[in-house]
C-alpha cells in the first residue's frame, strides 16, 4: 500500500464534497419547491400524500442523510470500494450520537483508513482470499471505524459541536459582521474551488446544528459574482467605459442565469482573463455582501439553490438587500480597476474568432 494513501487529508475531503454538492442541490431544490408551495415535512405517510408535502419530504429526507454521504464520500475517496461499508456506518452513527455533519466528515476518515489497515496488514489463506473484499474488509473496518465512533471520537466531536453552536448563538453585532466577512471573501475568491468546499463544509456542519446564517453568507458569496459583473456591464454603459469583450459580453449571457441559482462558474472566463482584478472585485463584494447578510440574519433553511432559498427564509428580505449591496460593491470595484477593452484586443479576438470559423469549416 501507498504511504501516501495513509495520511491523505485534503483530498478526500474535497473528493467527498464535490460528491455532496449534487445531493445537497438536489434536496434543497426539492424542498424549496415543496416549502414554496405550502408543503410540509411528513414524519409518516398514510394514504395518498400531497404532492407539494412529497416534495418537502423528499428534500427533508436527502438532507438528512448529509452526514451518511459525507462519510460515505471521505472513506471512498481513501479506500475505494473496501470504505463504502464503514463509511455508511460512520455517518449513521455520527447522526444518533449527535456529532452530526463533522462527525460525518470526520468519521469518513477513520472509516477509510480503516479499511485501508485492514488491506494492508489482514492476511489470509489463498482459499479465504475470495471473501476479503466481500466478508473481512467489509467486517473487519466496520467494526474497527464503529467502535472507534462510539467509544472514542463520537462524544468529542458532539461536545464539541454543542460547544460551537452555543458559540455562534451569542456573537454580539460587530462579530456577527466580521464573520459574515470572512466567510463571503472565502466562499468567493475562489470560485466553486477548494477554499470554497472547505467553507462550504463548515457552515454546512453548522447548518446541521440550526445555525443557519452561515451558509446563507456562502450562498450570497456564490452569487455575488456573476451578479456584479453584469451590474458592471451596465454602470460601464452609464459612464462610457467598456470593460468587456463581445466575447465577455456573451458569456454574461449565460453567467447571470446561472448566478442567480448560486452556480459561479458561468463567471469562470471572464475571470481567467483578468485574474487579480477579479478577485479583488469579487472578494470585497462577498465580504461586505456576506457581512451585511450576517448580521441582519439572513437564514436559509435549505444549503443551496440561490433564489429558490428566499421563500425559506423568515427574513427574506435581508438576504435580497445584502446581495444588491455586494453585487454593487463588486461591479463599482471590477469597474474602477478594470481597463477598458483596447481596440486591439477587439481586433485580437475578432482574428482568433475567425480563425475558429475557419478551422471548423476544414474540419467540416
């Protein structure tokens, strides 16, 4: 066995997430849905269910198994198939001892190098070879991660998440602000990257615990780019200064749709073309955005969805303000440092746009 498969840390955490990401859109939409149309979530189904209750239930189902995913995801990533077991045992322990969605994410870890002890040092006769990955690793990494749950690491990581939700339920006015913050300039500069699943990670931990302020911040973070730099084709527009490409101008076209249901990465080229600035423009946009959204408690109940997550909120309209000022703020910052478009740049992509052309009638 590879060391360096032992002590992987990063990896399978964002291997994990980005497995999370279509569960929890998934479940988020499907109960946004169901709550906007007045449906409610079912403990227990007798007879017919109403359609918009079988949609909030089934939201309030995928998100509930948040912590069995996520577990299920770290021990895969390290393990492969040999971690599923563990994984899902993990996750289901983490939830009735209370750890939650950190115990998940952390207990996926002892599941899958678990399983990966199991491969490396279990030895068995040729003739038993056959039931290792279908009896012993299974067997085997199951019982060594269950236990180490419930007797070792369970009962920290639950303190520990009572500990931080009592926390975050005090934080005065001027704390709430500075996290709201930090939270919108890490869950934007990176665009749907690492930094970003990591944040996301956390305040869906929180989330887990009813503290949902966080992750409306990194919903709000998430959107305030392809937001901000279609306000700032227009402001261009107001004050003659021409800041995109027609190339640019179209990809605006598909970004800010895609903004406003809280997917960033339509923003992707336009930020490749002129990184730092935007960067800049994007994090002061999500920590002034993000921090505004913080304190005046912004508090979606579902993890995703952009607008979708509104109707969820009690107050929506703090959410809806927050964004305008940090889509503003972005769109005057990307405005003031930004160049304006050069006419040869015009010229360099009109060249490069009809050699494309070109090459594409050849081929044809």
């Amino acid at each position: 066995m590879d060391t360096n498969e032992k002590i992987q840390i990063k990896q399978p955490a964002l291997t994990a997430i980005s497995y999370l990401i279509p569960v929890v859109v998934a479940g988020g939409f499907l109960l946004a849905v169901g709550n906007i149309m007045g449906g409610k979530n079912l403990e227990a189904v007798k007879g017919m269910a109403n359609i918009w209750d079988a949609f909030s239930t089934m939201g309030g189902l995928i998100l509930g198994m948040l912590p069995i995913v996520v577990s299920t995801g770290v021990a895969f990533a390290i393990a492969d198939k040999p971690g599923i077991a563990p994984g899902l045992l993990v996750g289901l322990i983490s939830r009735i001892i209370g750890a939650g969605f950190l115990g998940g994410l952390i207990g996926g870890y002892v599941a899958g190098w678990a399983a990966m002890l199991v491969i490396a040092y279990v030895k068995v006769p040729k003739w038993a070879a056959g039931l290792m990955p279908t009896l012993i690793i299974p067997f085997l990494a199951s019982l060594i991660a269950g236990l180490f749950m419930f007797y070792v690491l369970g009962g920290p990581i639950a303190a520990g998440t009572v500990w931080l939700t009592g926390y975050m339920k005090t934080l005065d006015t001027s704390q709430k602000f500075l996290y709201g913050m930090i939270i919108g300039v890490l869950a934007s500069v990176d665009y749907g990257g690492a930094i970003n699943k990591t944040v996301f990670a956390f305040v869906l931990a929180l989330q887990a615990e009813g503290i949902n302020e966080p992750i409306t911040v990194l919903i709000l973070a998430s959107m305030v780019t392809p937001m901000g730099y279609t306000l700032a084709y227009f402001l261009g527009k107001l004050v003659h200064k021409n800041i995109y490409t027609p190339l640019e101008v179209e990809t605006l076209k598909t970004a800010f749709p895609m903004g406003l249901v809280e997917i960033t990465e339509g923003s992707l080229p336009i930020v490749l073309n002129d990184l730092w600035r935007s960067v800049v423009a994007t994090g002061v946009g999500g920590a002034v955005g993000g921090g505004f959204s913080m304190l005046w408690g912004a508090d979606s109940k579902i993890p995703a969805s952009g607008l979708f997550a509104v109707p969820t909120m009690s107050r929506p309209w703090a959410f809806i303000v927050a964004l305008i000022i940090g889509s503003v703020v972005t769109a005057l910052v990307y405005l003031i440092l930004k160049k304006p478009v050069s006419a040869t740049d015009l010229q360099e992509e009109k060249e490069e746009e009809d050699l494309n052309l070109k090459d594409l009638k050849i081929s044809d």
